[in-house]
C-alpha cells in the first residue's frame, strides 16, 4: 500500500514507522525535520522495543502524488494547511484517516473530498517527540477506526487488519462520533486541566487567570491524580464530557471515569500533548478539544461550568504566551 504520512510529529512518525518497519510503502511529507529524517531516518524509542526505519521523504505533496492511504498527523492547529497539502494526494479512491483530537476534523475533510473515503482514526498511545527523527513510547498505543457518518465497511476492518500486522492494536468502531466523545473524557481533563493548573487551582475553579503573576509550571498526568483537589477536578471534567456525550445519544457507561483514571495511573508523569505545545510556546487545540465540545454540549442543554472556566483559563494562558513570541 502506497501511502502519506502528513503531520511527522511523534504521533505520525510512531504510526508511520511502525507501518513503514512492516514493509508499507510510506512517504513522509516533512518541513523542518526533512534533512535528519532523510538522512538518519526514524528512530523509535519503545516500552516495546526499539526500532529505526528508513522512510521515503518529501518537502512537497507533489513528489508524492497520488495514494493509497493518507494518514494525517498535524495538529488541528495546522487544518488550514490541508487544502493545500492534501489535494496532490488524493485521488478518487484514496482512504483519508485523520488521527487527530477532538471533534470536527473528519466534517472538514468531508467538505474538501466528499464523506465518502474519510475515516477517523482515534489513538489511545503516550508518545513524546524528543527531537527529529526520535520519537519516545512510553505506554500504550491502541488505536480505534471508524467510518464517517456510517458503520465501518470492509475495507475499515481491512485497514485495521493491514495495522495489525504492523504491531498496531487496531479496533474498528461501529460509531466513530460517539468514540470520540469516549476519548474526549480523557482528553479533555488531562490536557485541559495540565495547561490550565499553570494558573493554579483557585484561578481554575473561579475560571479566571491572575494578571499580577506569571504562570506555574504545567502538570504532568502523576500531579493531577496524586492531589485529591486536581482529581476531583479531572472527574467532575470527565462528568460533564460524559453527560454531553450522553445527551447526543452516545451510551458511555458510567465506568468509563474510573477506567481512564485507572489506566492514566500506570503513565507516571506523562506531559499530554497540550502541555508540550504551551511550554514549547506553540498554539494550543482550543477549538477542536475544547470549545467545540463546549458549544455542543450547551446546544444540548447540557451544563459544562467546569469546561467553561477552563477553557477561559486556556484561551488567557494561550493569549498570554503567544503575544510574548
């Protein structure tokens, strides 16, 4: 299978490897990393084994061409790049899988490529980029396929079968909508509240962030779990996600809360993503994360104060940190 690993950060570059040490024909379409992937290529540092592969290296889609098979890595933050980079990409029967959080972002390559080739892929995986071309795994690394606006067809579990047997745990999902309401109990707590504690918890619970001080440090997964106040916090989160999920119809199980905070345990202090993102200065996932979550559970007259004073906290800090660069 011929395919384009658009987004090479640790996320696209894990999957990308694994899928490229499994004999896949992948392209990696990078910017920064470019001369040291094509050089050295990708090293991976795993809880599982440690791996390098050599794969094929682009700087412009054009050098691709045509595939089988994007998988798109970005961050949501960089969606208005994908008119540009996806076109040369796609042809009539390329599948599009987009690995990226939140909501939204299989809608928004629907209205570039139609619905009928997208697919969301959701990865349940702790991963930190440590520099180009290496990529740290330190847990996990699940991820789950669906179809957009429909129940998966053969060729979803045919991809998942093709991940499978790259070393992938790959599972397909009957309802890609209500799994990603599943993942945003977790996303949203962890990455939310590891940004927001910045501020500390009295500015988070008020949702206001203190104008005569500068920010803490963010907290790792082990800070939130480990102070009875933040894990509170993290489930009242997870509660009000929860609740939102459930009034769109979505059967998440009242056990769902005690099974993220249980399996977030066995990840120590693990920086999410968000975390990264603020203390690297770059622009956090606000809309797909959180505000877009927030404005569908208020359409659905679900209360969320928890995730509204949050998210003021996030876009504060995120206001702050980028008018410094």
């Amino acid at each position: 299978m011929k395919m384009a690993v658009v987004g090479c950060g640790a996320l696209g570059s894990f999957y990308g490897a694994k899928l490229c040490r499994a004999g896949e024909e992948a392209h990696f379409l990078l910017r920064s990393d470019y001369d040291v992937v094509r050089t050295q290529g990708v090293r991976v540092r795993s809880i599982h084994g440690d791996f390098h592969v050599h794969p094929r290296c682009a700087r412009w889609p054009e050098e691709i061409g045509v595939v089988d098979l994007v998988v798109i890595g970005l961050k949501t933050t960089a969606n208005t790049e994908l008119p540009k980079l996806l076109p040369p990409l796609v042809g009539r029967e390329t599948l599009v899988v987009t690995l990226q959080n939140g909501l939204g972002n299989e809608e928004q390559l629907a209205a570039l490529f139609g619905p009928e080739n997208i697919l969301g892929g959701l990865c349940f995986v702790c991963l930190n980029r440590l520099e180009p071309g290496l990529i740290h795994h330190t847990a996990h690394g699940k991820v789950v396929l669906g179809e957009l606006g429909r129940p998966p067809l053969a060729r979803t579990h045919a991809l998942a079968e093709r991940f499978r047997h790259a070393g992938i745990p790959c599972t397909v999902t009957e309802n890609l909508a209500a799994a990603h309401w599943e993942k945003l109990v977790w996303n949203i707590p962890f990455n939310g509240l590891g940004v927001a504690g910045a501020a500390g918890y009295d500015a988070v619970v008020r949702g206001n962030v203190p104008t005569d001080q500068p920010p803490g440090p963010c907290l790792a997964t082990d800070a939130l779990l480990n102070d009875a106040r933040w894990e509170r916090l993290v489930r009242e989160l997870m509660w009000e996600v929860v609740m939102a999920a459930r009034a769109h119809g979505y059967a998440i199980p009242d056990a769902v809360v005690d099974h993220q905070v249980d399996r977030t345990r066995v990840m120590a202090a693990y920086k999410a993503s968000t975390l990264i993102d603020f203390e690297r200065g770059l622009p956090l996932e606000l809309e797909s994360m959180f505000l877009e979550p927030q404005r569908q559970a208020r359409a659905l007259g679900v209360p969320t104060p928890r995730l509204a004073a949050m998210n003021r906290i996030l876009a504060a800090l995120e206001e702050r940190t980028l008018s410094r660069e």
